[in-house]
C-alpha cells in the first residue's frame, strides 16, 4: 500500500481508564435521562407551524429550501458559464457515520493521488459528511486537513463528557464547545471567500440538517450563504455545519435565529442524519412521473460515499441498556441508508445518471463508548484509500453483502 496509509499506535492503559469513565458517564445519563426527562427544560420563543411554513433566516433569502419540498431544484444540474464545453456533471454525495467519515478522507485522498479526480459541480454532505463536504467541494489543496482531522487522533478531544449533574440536567450528554471550536478554527473567514468564489462560477455546495421543530429535514445552499455578503454569514455557516453533524442528545442542537413576518424566533437544528443519511435528489422527484431532465449533451455521474457498513456485522450483544440501545439505533441507521440508497439507485435509473456507491465493506471493532477511537478512524481510512488506489472501490449499484 503506498506511503499515505495510516499506522494505527497503541492505546495506553490510561487512555482505556479515561474511555472507561467516559462510558460509565454516559450510561449513568442515559439511564436517569430517562426518569428525568421534562423535568428541565430551556426556555424558548414559541412560535406556530404557520410561522415556521413561511420562516427566513435574517438578512438571507433563497438559501435554503425543505427536502420535501415541491421543487427539481436539487436533481438539475447548477448553472454553468456559457463558454464551458464540458460534457460531464459530476455529483458527490457525502454520508452520515460519525467517526467513519475517516472513510471519505481516505478515497478522497486517494482519489487525488490517482489523478482521475473530476472537479465536483455539486457536493451534498449529511452529519460527519456535513463536515468533509466543504473541503471535498474546494478540492485537492485540502486532503491534508482531513487527513488530520480523520486521523490525527484530534477527534478524540470531541468526546468532553460532562460531569453529573450537569450533563444530565443539560441539553446534552456532551459538551458543544469542542465541535464549536473545531470548525471555527477550520472555517475561517478565508475559507468563506473560497466557496464563495466558486458558487459563482454554477458549482453547489449543499448541507442536511433537520427542524426538530417542524419534523423536516432542510437543505442549505451553503455557497449562497458563503457569497450573501451578509456580516453574519460565517457564522450561519458554521452554525449549519454544526447543526448538521450534532447527533440529537448526545450534542446541544442548533438555535438559529429566523423570522415570519414580524415575528421573530429561533429554529432548533440538528443533526441532518435524522432526516436523511445522505442527500442525492427531492423526495417529491422520487416517485414522480416527471423526470428531471438534464441539459442537452451533458452526462451526470452521481457518486455516493458511504461512511458506514452496509452489509449485516455479527456481534454477539451485552443485555444491557445501553448496549441494546445502540445496537437497535445502528440497524436503523443501516436500513435507512439502505432504503435512501436504492431510492436514489432506482431513480439514477430512470433518468440515466450514472451510479456510483463505495461503502466500508468489511466489519470492523467498534465500541459506542469510544466514538472517536483513533485506531478504528485509522483502518477505516486505510480501507477506503487502499480501495480506491486499486480500482476496486466503487460498485454500480448498493451491495448489502459482506466482501469476498
């Protein structure tokens, strides 16, 4: 394997100790979550579902829109100068999975080292994929911050668990401020200018986080956001990018501040994986007779990266809260990643775009109470660099098997 791949370093008896505490933590506020909740709660504006169908984020207008929404906007191919002769659109499309998002770091990393990596028109990104989506969009130049925000063992510092009672009696079970500080040192001001520059040259750049509020999973136009001008445009933007890979309870979702009308309120977001695991096209355009229709001569070619397994992993289950807790939302995780990939396979088929779909296709050690183990992050990302570097890593259609 070639010079990239990562050498997973042992793991000390003290950073096993810390672990330990950590997971005890968490199991002990899970538990009394449990009897506890309602018991505290914030305070918050109330608004109605009338004031959230006509909501707009102040000073922003056309960046955002719902992915249940009536619309093709998603499926057409973004707008393009008129002097381009190019004939293929090429659409990446970034998964939720947490610490398997050290997946994507790995084949995009790859992927520039093969040389055959396309310039993206547009790039989706759901939870974990939320936060490669931007560098994945800019292009080569960043692999290597992936490659340390994956790989580097930084991931670790994000799992700040709080002590009881606070954590328990809180919004969350962990703190905020780590994932906060994380992007607002990555996604500075800078980085805005670059998205910004290539939205205006047609490419998108597009985020899933979904309204607890209103039940509904919401696309944001990130380079529209990146491009508005408005002063608080950077910090809308990491508001999304945090918003859309806070998994519900165990980060403090989102308020984001909008208004209807006269009204003003704030929206709670979270994490976009609760309304889809990956984003490809409208809900409304995947049972539709009307087809989407590409421009004339053009080709699209969708390609799906998955940061997790597909295929079933054996694992013989503690009978314990937590353990079967975890294990019943992993499989509904699974099967719903399941079900959004062959929607959007079925209807690739019918319009003719070109399919492509990598996954982690082999079963790995994985313990809920260290989600950000530096040693799995690492051969996940091996898995994924080593495959594309060999040509065996995309498949035309889902595969929900284990690998030969």
């Amino acid at each position: 394997m070639a010079s990239e791949t990562i050498v997973a370093k042992p793991v000390g008896r003290s950073s096993h100790n810390r672990r330990r505490v950590i997971g005890i933590q968490i199991v002990l506020q899970v538990l009394l979550s449990v009897v506890l909740i309602g018991c505290v709660s914030s305070q918050r504006i109330p608004y109605r579902a009338e004031d959230a169908g006509t909501a707009e984020i102040n000073g922003f207008h056309q960046i955002r829109t719902n992915l249940d929404t009536q619309s093709d906007t998603l499926a057409e191919p973004p707008p393009r100068k008129s002097s381009s002769l190019k004939t293929e659109m090429n659409y990446l499309v970034i998964s939720g999975g947490g610490s398997g998002g050290a997946f994507s770091a790995g084949v995009l990393k790859a992927w520039s080292k093969t040389g055959r990596r396309p310039q993206f028109d547009i790039v989706s990104g759901v939870s974990t994929g939320a936060l490669i989506a931007p560098y994945a969009f800019l292009g080569s130049s960043y692999d290597d911050v992936l490659v340390d925000l994956y790989t580097s063992g930084v991931a670790k510092d994000l799992v700040d668990a709080k002590w009881l009672p606070s954590g328990l009696l809180g919004t969350s079970l962990l703190k905020q401020q780590p994932l906060r500080r994380l992007i607002e040192t990555h996604i500075t001001g800078d980085f805005l200018k670059a998205v910004a520059a290539e939205h205006r040259k047609g490419r998108r750049l597009l985020v899933l986080t979904s309204n607890l509020d209103s039940q509904r999973a919401v696309v944001w136009d990130m380079g529209a956001i990146a491009d508005s001008g408005e002063p608080n445009s950077l910090r809308l933007f990491q508001d999304v990018l945090i918003a859309s890979a806070s998994i519900p309870g165990v980060y403090p979702a989102v308020l984001i501040k909008a208004h209807s009308g006269k009204r003003t309120f704030e929206e709670m977001h979270s994490d976009g994986g609760s309304g889809s695991q990956i984003l490809t096209v409208p809900e409304s355009l995947m049972t539709s007779a009307k087809l989407a229709k590409a421009r004339p001569g053009i080709r699209l070619n969708m390609y799906v990266l998955v940061n997790n397994a597909l295929m079933p992993e054996f694992s013989t289950v503690t009978n314990s809260t937590l353990s079967v807790m975890a294990r019943a939302y992993a499989i509904q995780i699974k099967s719903q990643t399941r079900s959004a990939l062959l929607a959007s396979y079925m209807y690739a088929q019918r319009t003719g775009i070109r399919f492509h779909v990598a996954s982690i296709d082999r079963q790995l050690s994985y313990s809920v109470l260290d989600p950000f183990n530096t040693e799995y992050m690492r051969a996940v990302f091996n898995i994924g660099y080593s495959e594309m570097i060999a040509g065996t890593l995309w498949k035309d259609k889902p595969v929900f098997s284990p690998a030969d």
